[in-house]
C-alpha cells in the first residue's frame, strides 16, 4: 500500500465470475448457495469471494433438494446429484472457483 496501488489478488477469481455474469442464463436470476458445501475454511473462503462477485445472491440453502426447477446454485457436492440422470446440470466450473460448481435444476 505504501506505493499508493492496490493489487488484484484475487484477479482470476474476478474474471471468471465476470465472464459467468455475462451468461444468459444467468442474468436477472439469483444463484443460491447450497450451505453444506461450507466445510472447511478453505470452501468458506472462496464461497465468500464468489458471493461477493454473483451479481443476484439468493438464499443458502441447507440442501441442494431444496432447490426449485429452473434455480441455479453454487454447490461442492455433485457426487449426491443425479447429474447421469439429468436432474442437474453443471453450468460452469473452474479450478479457480474451486470446489464451487454453478448447477441448474431441471
């Protein structure tokens, strides 16, 4: 801070929530959170960063059941999802987001 600039430490992770703001699907929808992938400080960290970068937050949720069709949600827990059987949908994940995967319901 002494030389008066302030650093990007967190650029990647900006970037890519950027670009998955630009998503048509989703725009003017709140993305919710599935609480039960915050377990450990790491998760909770990120988590944190990514909330403060989803331009519509909607509610944590204590389950990923909980989420209504059509809603889209940060998780860490896709081997519970019937992603095989096309319940859920991967929207957008990135080792920089990492363990947190945008999912859609359908």
């Amino acid at each position: 801070m002494q030389s008066g600039l302030f650093t990007d430490r967190s650029r990647e992770l900006r970037e890519k929530m950027e670009y998955v703001s630009s998503l048509d699907l989703v725009k003017n929808q709140a993305i919710m959170v599935d609480k039960k992938g915050i377990n450990n400080s790491q998760s909770q960290s990120k988590i944190i960063r990514i909330s403060l970068s989803t331009p519509k937050l909607g509610r944590g949720l204590e389950s990923i059941n909980q989420l209504k069709k059509s809603e889209l949600a940060w998780t860490t827990d896709l081997k519970t999802l019937n992603i095989n059987d096309n319940y859920y949908e991967v929207i957008y994940e990135n080792d920089d987001l990492n363990p947190w995967k945008l999912i859609l319901k359908k």
